[in-house]
C-alpha cells in the first residue's frame, strides 16, 4: 500500500511538472506578452519598461525554470493586473469555488445514489427507465442555460434565491444545482451498475439466507461493494467541477477562482492564468489520490493480505 | 409430530419457460440426513432455493405443501420468511469463495445473524461466535473474527460459513454442495465435519450433492432426482442393495466400488445429458436414455412403493 | 397451489423507441445543417432594427413573417437557430475528427505494444485529464483571438482523453484474442494486424465514443461562446445567441430559451442514439 501511495506520489509530481510545462507554453502562445500588457497606446519604450520589469526579455528557457523554481516553493508569481501575490489572489477567491464543488458533490451524491439505488432494485420497470432517463437528460442539459433558466424561474419569477453574489449560503443553492447536473448522469449510472451487480452476487444470496432485514442487505451488504467505484468517479467528478465551475462562477457572478482565471484571460494577466491551470492540475491529481485512499478504506482487499 | 421439513408438489419454473423442478417431494425428519442427488441442472439446488424462498427474480414457486415444523411456508410474508432463515433454518452453498462479504470482517458477519434474530449483546455475540469457529475446527478464533474473507483460504471460508450457519441453533441446515467447489483434502475434512456436527447437534440437514460417495457416508435417506423430479426415494442402504429406478441404477454404476467391480471393468455412465424441459412435458424425461423405456412411457408414469419407505417413479413394476 | 413470486421479464421496446427519436433528431440537425442556406427564410445576419425583439409564434403581438420572433438587433431567431445548427453540427463532428485521430492513435498504440509506451500513454491520459478543459480553451482563444479553426484544434487537442482510454482497452482484449494470436504466427506484419484486425474489431467501441464526444463538443462550443470566447460574432452559434440574448432574458424569456432548448434537444438527440448504438454493438464506452 505504502509503495503504491510513493507511486501515486510521483506520477502526481510528474503529472504537475508537465502542466506546468503546458501552462508555461499555453501563456507564450500570443508571442510578445509585453505588447500586449503595455496595451494598444503603448510607445515602443513603454513595451521594453513593461518587458525589463516583468522579465520577459530573458531567455525562454530561464524564464520557465524560473516560474518552475518559484512555484515549487509555493510563489506563483505576481499578478500584472491586480498587482498582488497571485497566490495572495488564489487563496482568497478558492474557498468560494471550493463550497460551492462541495455543494454541487452533496446535491449530486443526494439525488444519484438514492435513484441510483432505486433503479437497480426496480431494475427493469418502468421506474428504471425513468432514472435512466433523467441521467440521459442530466448529460444533455447545458449548465450555462440551465443556470439562467433557474434564475428567471426561482430568482425572478418566485423571488426564492437570490439571483448572484456570494452573500448568504441561498447564493450557493442555484450554482449547486447546476454544477450537480454534470456530475448526476455519471454518479447515478455508476450506482445502479454497482448495485446490480452486487444484489446478483453470492454475499448477497447469503445475506438474505441469514435472513437480514431489507435495509440491512441493501445498505449495508450491496451499497458497501457499489461504492467502491462511486467514490472514485465521485472524487474525479468533484476535480471536475472544480474546473469547470468557471462557467456557473460566471453566470452568477460567484467571484471564485474560476471568475478570476476567466477576468484574468481577458486582461492578459498570464501569470493568473498559468498558475490556476496548475493548482487546478493539482487538485484533481491530489483528488485521486484521495479516492485511492478511501477505496482502501472501504475495499479490505485493497489493503493488502 | 410433523416432520421437520416437508415439501410436497414442488414445481418451479423461470419465466414460464423452463420447468426447472416439477412436482418434487422431499421430506426432511428432525436429525436425519437426506441426501438430494443427480446430475448438474436437475433441479436440487432450486429446490433447496426455493425451500428458502431465495429464487432469482422472474421464477416462479408452488407447491401443494412447503412445510418447516409443521408451518406453512408458502403463505408466509416476506419478512415472516426473513425471521426463519438464518435462524431456525440455515444454509450453506457451493461458493465459499464469494459468499462472503469480501467488505467485513468474519466477526461481523458472524455476529450480525444472531443480533438479528435473537436478544443478545455484541459481546457475547462475539464470544459465541468465536466458540463455534472453534467448534469447526478453526485454530486461533479469536484472530479470524477480525479477518476479512479475502484473507482465509477456500476451507476456512467454508468453515466460517457453515459456523455462521449454526449461529442461531438451526433446527434444520440446507447445504448446497458444500464441498465441490474445495480440493479434495479438504473436501473430506468438510464432510467429516459437517456429519459430526449433525450428529452432536441432531441438526436435520438437507444435503445437495452429485457425489454418491458422500452420499454412501452420511446419508440416512436419498432421493434422487432427474429433470426436476424425484425419480426414486429411500433409505441410503435400500437404495444401494436394491435401486429401482433405471436412472438410478445408472448412477450407481458410474461409481466405482473397490472390491466389487474388477480391475479392467469399464465404469457405466449413462448416455446423453438431462433434458430442458418447458412446461406441458408429459411421461418420463428419462425415456431419451432409458434403455428399459417403450412407447408408454411418453404417457403418465406410476410411482410405486417398493417396500417400507421405498418409493419410484417408472413403468417398470416394482 | 400458491403462486409467490412473478417477476416480469426486461422489455426492450422502449429502448428502440428512444434511439429512433435521437436517429430522428440527428437527421433533422443534419439536414439544418447541410441545408441551411436552402432552409432560412431570412437572412440570419441581416439587421433590422425596426423589428427588435418581435416574439415567437406562441405569443401576442408575432409577426407571420418571423416565426420564432427576432433578437435584439431584429435579426430572424429561426434562420439564426438553423445557421447555429450548422455551426454546432460542423463544430462537433470537426472536433471529434481531431480528437479521434490523436485518442484512438495513443489508444491503440498503447493497448498493441504494452510496456513503456503504455505507460506513457496512461501518464499522457492521467495529465490531461487534470488538465481544466474549459480554462485552457478559454484561455487559448482568450490569447490568440476566436476563430472557428483555432477552436475546432483547442478543443480538438482536449477531448481525445476517453478515444484513448477505449481504444487502449479494446486493443487490449483484441490483442489476447485467438485470431489475432492466429495472425501473428501467420507473419502478418504489424501494421497488417492493427488495421486488418484490431481496428475492425473495436471500430463499434469508437463509434459509440465518438457520439458522446460530438454531443461534449457541441455543449462546450456552446459554453464558450456563451462565455464571449468560443465562435466570433457575428456568426449565430447558439452559445453566443443565448449570451447577447441575456440581458433581455428577465422580460423576454424565449430568447433564452429557444436557443437553449434547439442546444438540450440536439445533444439529447445525439446520446439517444448513441445509447442505442451502444446496445446494439453491445459497446463499452466507461473508461
């Protein structure tokens, strides 16, 4: 267990370095960042006052292993734009994208496990086919729409959430929701195929031979076994949604890091934007790891003899 | 006294299109053994499923009597049923290897049958459950109540299972094969002690098997079954000295008796494999592989006695 | 006799039912797409601000002419809806093109020769997928300007994670099997095996897989352009329709919800028929 967490550790370090790389090249993909920075009315002495104080008349080569070395350290570099430590900046904005991933993963996991549940036990009825359905519908939904559908309907309309901002916990209900759907379809998916396949299994005949209650064979004996892969996906999913909150951060004016990495692209702050890509990177990577370890958790076999 | 487990009329059948037991009977007196033998797919492990009402969905059960003590079973709700199983009624089954949660410990999974079926703490929960990994020949209990499955070997699943099985002082214990899916070693080992604890506990213990040397040990009756019927019902020492039935005649001759047969004698086996068979099937399954079968016995087949408690299912006269 | 237990068997009609109506919705879209310049009634670029905001057939006040209304700046919202199904289609099936060629190439490669090269390919897997798919895109148009080539590569470049993932896994079982071990000690080269036999054999796989990529595709076009970074206005994709349309959406809802609803249908169309097909193939698409 131990030397597959070291290699786990390394892929993940790996992994990190070759973002880090990407990120490095995605941000010099524009050619003269510092025409760009100095903007459109800069004279050609402001563009070389611009280039000599952020560094970039170096080579390449010492520009990239300096952000690699800085960043190893935790320094992620400072933002051209707010003029502050980008980490300074990252640290206020991710507890905000951070509730509301976490509150889309406890929506998503309180709609999907119970319909997952519900489908593999009813497999085959008219109640399956309903679930499945409402996971085919969930893959279909565009987050950005339903986003603004919600707001006309429960901000507007019924004036029960507020429509944007981050006052209250109300503001985290509607993004929730949103970000849930993406993650629904796959969770719930994942649950019936894990129930099904462990209500067919013999642990399970024998369970009931013993003669436990209902509840106990399916929550306790089938759902344990079922959740093994579901908290995978569900640790994946929540990487995911953290990256892909900047969408719904967008739509409801939430100001997390996923606002600040898009007002960042449209102002040409590059060292934001290449830091984000890679605490992103590292989160989901991390997040694995996470998942690795609950599976052992939950999975004995997994722990060794 | 009524018998201990009684089932009279048995008939299974999966979506309506395969008749996988039909008309079966088989009764099961307090303390005996009764072996239920045949080839693979002649229906004794549904009938010994169906007796516990744990049936895949989409079969289908009936029976003109399913009886445990004299109750009736078919009319019983589905929690009534929940409340006999792994307490007056136990099994055990063929995969010792997937039984078990692989997710728990043997302590818990021990110890959760009696908490559901009898007032008692963990604790002694724990102890009796411990006391009975000692009871079938498991060394060190204490240890492997706080192992998980994936870490015994075949034999000790199966002795874990058939512990747990004894948790709550069944009355009668179903064991499926119990011993096919082990190395023969431990096979033997298994019997041995599946007979003993029968013995000492006065379990009445329905025992599957294809295996008619099991069968010669620790049988106190037989019924043989093929194509879902019990085709021949008797006293193990009846059914060896004096089998009716052409099938059973057959069985008994693919098994070689030292002593009896000689060195270069071919063993029998008896042609063909068992057929499916759909509902609306009339006469003698038998009859594709009988060598005794004529044109009537595509028609309604008698059952006869052949002596006390001796009964078969064919043309042919006692 | 007592009957206890009677489970209907699995019934299967409704599971054709579902993949005619996606077969039918991809039809339509195809035919919108192919056809467009043929099937809009009005230009979709011309402006006419005299006739902003005209509402949908369903509603008072509708101009005959125009049936699903008009945007902000009185250009027709069907021939726009017809021209954005062009442009989702023709994004969704370019992307997938792109995205297919790298996946399945990594996939196969890493799933015929093993070892190393496999493991490069599950490391090569393993970053992209921490990769943020809609923030790198963003920010690549956000740097480079939006066009329709520079969005079909990034997005292109992003997507080929689940391609490789099944094509590796099927390769693999393809590889062990009899035939293919039959081949090899036939002498068949390498090359003749991965294309006479591997890529027939998990080409039912892959097109399952490029169904959903499509229907991802076209759902992340929409977003980034929704988002201002994905296709240049003026060009009507229905991500940028719903963006301009949003400031209007709290007084007029339909023109959210016309263009939203043109977007769920398709990409619902496009899964329907992709579940059927995977049924059918009795396909694998779950990495």
């Amino acid at each position: 267990m131990l030397q597959f967490l070291v290699r786990r550790l390394i892929v993940a370090i790996l992994v990190a370095a070759t973002v880090m790389t990407l990120a490095f090249i995605l941000t010099r993909l524009s050619g003269d960042l510092a025409i760009s920075i100095a903007g459109p009315n800069a004279t050609q002495a402001d563009v070389e006052t611009v280039r000599k104080a952020y560094g970039l008349d170096r080579p390449l080569t010492v520009q990239f292993f300096d952000w690699v070395g800085r960043a190893a350290t935790g320094d992620l570099g400072e933002s051209y734009f707010f003029k502050t430590k980008v980490s300074k900046l990252i640290g206020e904005r991710m507890p905000i994208t951070v509730t509301l991933g976490l509150t889309g993963l406890v929506i998503a996991l309180l709609v999907s496990l119970p319909l997952g549940i519900l489908a593999a036990v009813r497999e085959n009825t008219a109640l399956d086919r309903v679930v499945q359905m409402v996971a085919l519908l969930g893959q279909a939904m565009p987050s950005f729409w339903l986003g603004l559908i919600l707001m006309i309907t429960f901000g507007l309309q019924l004036g029960w959430l507020p429509i944007s901002g981050t006052g209250s916990w109300q503001h985290y209900v509607m993004p929730g929701i949103v970000l849930a759907f993406s993650a629904i379809p796959a969770l719930t998916r994942l649950t019936r195929a894990g129930m099904i396949q462990a209500m067919g299994s013999d642990y399970i005949r024998t369970a009931r031979a013993k003669g436990l209650s209902r509840a106990s064979i399916l929550l306790k004996h089938a759902l344990r076994n079922a959740a093994i892969p579901v908290v995978a996906i569900a640790a994946v999913q929540l990487g995911f949604m953290l990256g892909g909150s900047i969408v719904i951060e967008q739509v409801f004016a939430l100001h997390g890091v996923g606002f600040l990495a898009w007002e960042s692209i449209g102002k040409n702050d590059f060292p934001v934007v290449q830091a984000v890509v890679l605490v992103l990177a590292v989160i989901y990577v991390a997040l694995t790891m996470v998942a690795d370890l609950m599976n052992a958790v939950l999975d004995p076999r997994l722990r060794g003899p | 006294m009524s018998a201990l487990l009684e089932v009279d009329h048995l008939e299974v059948n999966f979506g309506g299109r395969v008749s996988a037991v039909r008309g079966a009977s088989v009764t099961v007196e307090r303390g005996e053994t009764h072996c239920l033998v045949g080839e693979s797919g002649c229906g004794k492990s549904v009938t010994a499923l169906a007796v516990m009402n744990l049936l895949a969905r989409g079969a289908r059960r009936s029976a003109k009597r399913l009886a445990f003590e004299g109750q009736d079973l078919t009319g019983l709700s589905d929690s009534g049923m929940a409340h006999l199983r792994g307490n007056a009624m136990a099994m055990i089954f063929q995969e010792p290897m997937t039984s078990l949660n692989p997710a728990y410990t043997v302590g818990s999974q021990m110890t959760e049958v009696l908490r559901r079926h009898k007032k008692t703490t963990q604790r002694a929960a724990t102890d009796r459950a411990a006391d009975l990994l000692a009871r079938v020949g498991i060394t060190a209990p204490g240890l492997r109540l706080g192992q998980f499955p994936h870490q015994l070997s075949g034999g000790l699943r199966q002795r874990v299972m058939i512990a747990m099985a004894l948790m709550c002082d069944p009355k009668l214990l179903i064991a499926d094969e119990p011993t096919t899916a082990l190395d023969v070693t431990v096979q033997a080992q298994i019997l041995r002690l599946l007979a003993g604890l029968q013995r000492d506990l006065g379990l009445g213990m329905l025992l599957i098997t294809h295996d008619l040397g099991i069968v010669a040990r620790v049988a106190h009756r037989v019924s043989v079954m093929y194509a879902g019927e019990v085709v021949e019902s008797a006293p193990t020492a009846e059914l060896f000295a004096n089998p009716k039935h052409p099938y059973t005649k057959g069985l008994l001759r693919c098994v070689p008796v030292p002593g009896k047969i000689r060195r270069d004698e071919p063993l029998g086996s008896i042609p063909g494999t068992v057929p499916r068979i759909g509902p609306g099937f009339e006469g003698c399954a038998f009859r594709e592989r009988c060598d005794f079968a004529d044109a009537t016995c595509a028609h309604t087949v008698p059952r006869h006695a052949a002596g006390v408690a001796h009964d078969f299912l064919c043309r042919l006269p006692a | 006799m007592s009957v206890v237990s009677v489970t209907a068997g699995p019934k299967r009609g409704w599971k054709s039912i579902s993949t005619w109506i996606g077969a039918m919705i991809v039809g339509i879209a195809m035919i919108c797409a192919i056809f467009a310049p043929l099937l809009v009634p009005h230009d979709p670029f011309a402006q006419d601000l005299s006739k902003r905001l005209l509402p949908p057939f369903w509603m008072e006040g509708t101009n005959p002419d125009y049936i699903l209304g008009t945007d902000q700046l009185g250009r027709d919202y069907l021939s726009r809806l017809i021209w954005g199904c062009r442009i989702s289609v023709l994004i969704g099936v370019t992307v997938t093109v792109v995205s297919a060629l790298i996946g399945i190439t990594i996939g196969v490669l890493g799933g015929f020769l093993g070892g190393r090269v496999d493991d490069a390919v599950l490391f090569a897997i393993t970053t992209r997928l921490s990769i943020p798919v809609v923030l790198v895109a963003l920010a690549v148009v956000g740097l480079l300007g939006s066009s329709m080539t520079l969005l079909v590569l990034t997005l292109g470049l992003l997507l080929w994670d689940r391609f490789a993932v099944v094509a590796r896994s099927t390769t693999m079982q393809v590889r062990n099997l009899d035939f293919v071990a039959a081949a090899w000690c036939a002498g068949c080269s390498r090359f003749r095996i991965l294309s006479g036999e591997v890529l027939p054999n998990i080409a039912s796989h892959l097109v399952v897989v490029a169904t959903l990529e499509i229907a991802l595709a076209i759902l992340l076009e929409a977003a980034l352009s929704f988002l201002g970074l994905g296709v240049p206005p003026p060009l009507p994709s229905w991500g940028l329709m719903i963006a301009e349309a949003k400031d209007y959406m709290f007084f007029s809802p339909w023109v959210i919800v016309i263009p939203g609803v043109a977007l769920f249908v398709l990409v619902l169309g496009i899964n329907l028929l992709g579940d059927g097909l995977r049924d059918m193939f009795g396909a694998r698409t779950d990495p």
